[in-house]
C-alpha cells in the first residue's frame, strides 16, 4: 500500500507472504531515493504495477509536474525522472494496471 504525508513524501507499508508472524513493514521512498522530488500536492494521485519481473513500481507527479517513477533494482530503491509531456502515457497505464489487479 502507498501513500503520501503531510510533507508531500511518498511511503510504502507492505506485509511480505514470506513473513513467518502477521508483520507489516514500511519504507519513506521519496526520501530514500536520491534525488526524488515530493508529490505535487497531499493529494497527489500514486500508481503502481509490477512488471514481468515482479518488480513493483510506483508512479506520481511530483512538485516539478515530472512524473516520477520509484522501484526497488537489486535491493536499492531507484528512482527514474520522466518528463510529463513524453511520458503521461505511462502514469495512466500505470493507473489502468492497479485498477485492474
């Protein structure tokens, strides 16, 4: 699950089915990510999908109006600027995708 504070950063709380006790763990991703900028507003829409890798991601429009991307490589959290006006496309099918989990 996503969501954002009062400071504007984005957060994940998850519960692994790997976890031997019913444990939810979190993680700040806007500020564990270099250089992540802040949702645009407390209200700021979040996305997310898994791709083919089952790497789950996650999409917002930050402060800048960028679309931001956020996901975990190899144990470390990266994040990828987009430009809006090339990649809006992807926030929307992003959208679509968790609509449809």
């Amino acid at each position: 699950m996503f969501y954002v504070d009062q400071t504007l950063n984005v957060h994940e709380l998850y519960n692994p089915s790997s976890a031997e006790v019913d444990q939810w763990f979190h993680n700040q991703l806007t500020q564990g990510a270099t250089g992540a900028p802040p949702v645009q507003d407390v209200e700021g829409q979040l996305s997310s999908c898994f791709d083919s890798h089952n790497i789950e991601h996650v999409f917002y429009i930050a402060e800048n109006n960028h679309v931001e991307e956020l996901y975990f490589y190899n144990g470390r959290l990266v994040e990828s600027r987009q430009e809006t006006a090339h990649h809006a496309k992807m926030l929307a099918l992003a959208d679509h995708l968790s609509l449809a989990v």
